[in-house]
C-alpha cells in the first residue's frame, strides 16, 4: 500500500514539471489517503482553474497590446523627430542663404606693378576679358561695361540652389518659398527657380502667389508648358474665365501630349459648351422680348 501511494506521489510529481503547479486545485484532486472530492467541489476547482487560465490570457494579451502601442508612439515620435530635424535645417540653409545674398562682397581692385624705372605704366588690358587679334574687348550683360562673377558670389549661388532643390524635392513647401525665393534673388535670370517657387506656391493652395512667379518664370522662358497650368488655376481662381481660356491653349500649343492635356482640353470643351448654352440662351429670350411689346400693344377683339 505504502509502494503504491509513494509511485502516486512520484507520478503526480513527474507531471508537475511538465506544467505549472495549481496548489489550490491539484492538491485537492491529487491527494492520497483521503476520498475523493465531491462533483461540486470538482466544478468549482474547474471554474477556478479556468478564470485563472482566462486571466493570464488576458493578461498576455493586454501586454501586446502595450507593446505594440509603445512602438507605434515611439515610431511617431522618431518620425517627428527626423521631420523637424530637417525642417530646421532646411531653414538654417535658407537663412545662411539669404545672409550671404545680402553681404555685399567687395573685391580689391588690382593694381599694376610699378616697373623698376620708376615710371608708372597702365596696362589697358587689366580688368579687360581675353579677345582675339584685332576684335574689341567683350563684355558680360549685366553690368554697366563689365559684369564679373567672383567665386564668392558663385558659391553663395550655389548654396542657395541647393538649398532651394532640398527642399523643393523633400516637399516641404514653406521652407521650399523660402529657400527658393532667396535663391531667385542671386540668381534672377534662373527659370526654373521661379518656377519651383510658383509649384511649392500652388501646392500651398496660395494660388495668387503662384500665378504671379508662373508670369515672372514665362518671361524669362517662354517654353514651359506648366507654368500656363498654374497660370490658368490662378485666373480661375480670381474669375478670370477668357485668361483661363488663355492659358490653357498655350499649354497645348507647347505640350499638346503633355501631363496636364486631358484637363486643358476638358477646360476649353466646358468653356465651349457654356458659351453655346448662353447663346442659345440669349437667342431664345430675344423674339420673347420682341413678341411680348407687340402682344401689349395689340387690342383685344371684342
């Protein structure tokens, strides 16, 4: 007897390290030398053991949750984090841009070496571009007689259009009006810079603001076929519908295959049909407005 409880007890142990030990439920079922447990007391010891198994479920299961949470809000805050990061510097550039544009760099003038004679000699060729024999010297537009570009000034150019391409390409707008804007100012013959300002302008939804620069980047070249859209968005905007009429046939004159044909083309169809709806309009209206005197004035026969 005493052989067959010690092998109960050795099995009951054996299984307990298989699973987790439930002292309050397995003891009572499990215990030997003592009758077992009524069908009640087994219910509830079932009913116990399955809200704690109901319980750890929900326990794991309420921290996935928080686990999943905890790196969504971290993954937003790094996200924040890097889109400041680069708006901020994205600004720096633009500032440092837009200080060098306003320094005015000042470049000593050269001198000719005094000979060892003592007598001063001017050389005519200082300050004069290279030509060939016998043509006159060249000079750069730009300037009054003659325009160069220092290398100071060619770097502060380009600084500001990288700047002005950083931010235009990583589609921050305002920063991109602002970087762009100021790299317009030192290079104001450059199209397509205006034409970025009028693009980050539009995507802005400021569209008079971006009609204006699509008019200042029309007239330094004439062959951009997108700035006739913004231009035209701009005059519909302000109700303006014979400029919008305009620009849209403009815009299929230079791009008749181009990204925005189908809305030029559906824009001049729509003018077209409201101008045929007025005149027909206006043609029906007219003998009503003829005949009506003539009716008034006609007696009645009696």
């Amino acid at each position: 007897m005493e052989s067959l409880s010690e092998q109960r007890s050795e099995d009951s142990a054996g299984a307990g390290a298989d699973r987790p030990s439930r002292p309050e439920v397995d003891s009572l079922l499990a215990r030997a030398g003592t009758r077992p447990p009524s069908s009640e007391v087994r219910a509830s010891l079932a009913a116990v053991q399955a809200a704690r198994a109901a319980a750890e479920l929900r326990m794991q299961r309420d921290s996935r949750r928080i686990r999943v949470l905890t790196m969504t809000f971290l993954a937003v805050v790094a996200a924040g984090t890097f889109a400041l990061a680069g708006h901020l510097r994205a600004r720096r550039r633009a500032a440092a841009a837009r200080a060098a544009a306003a320094a005015q760099v000042t470049v000593a003038p050269v001198l000719p070496r005094l000979p060892e004679a003592g007598v001063l000699t001017i050389d005519p060729t200082v300050g004069a571009l290279p030509t060939s024999a016998g043509a006159p010297a060249a000079t750069v537009p730009g300037g009054d007689d003659l325009a160069t570009v220092t290398p100071a000034e060619s770097g502060v150019r380009d600084a500001a259009l990288a700047a002005c391409r950083e931010a235009y390409d990583r589609h921050r707008w305002r920063s991109a009006v602002d970087a762009c804007v100021s790299a317009f100012e030192v290079s104001p013959r450059d199209a397509s810079v205006a034409m970025k300002v009028a693009q980050a302008q539009h995507a802005r939804a400021h569209y008079a603001d971006a009609g204006d620069w699509a008019r200042r980047a029309l007239a330094l070249e004439d062959a951009d076929p997108d700035a006739y859209v913004i231009l035209a968005h701009a005059e519909r905007r302000a109700g303006h519908p014979a400029a919008v009429r305009n620009a849209y046939h403009q815009y299929l004159l230079l791009a008749p295959r181009g990204w925005h044909a189908s809305e030029a083309r559906a824009a001049l169809r729509g003018a077209r049909t409201s101008a045929r709806a007025r005149s027909a309009g206006h043609a029906a209206s007219r003998p009503s407005e003829v005949r009506q005197p003539l009716a008034e004035e006609m007696p009645l026969r009696e």
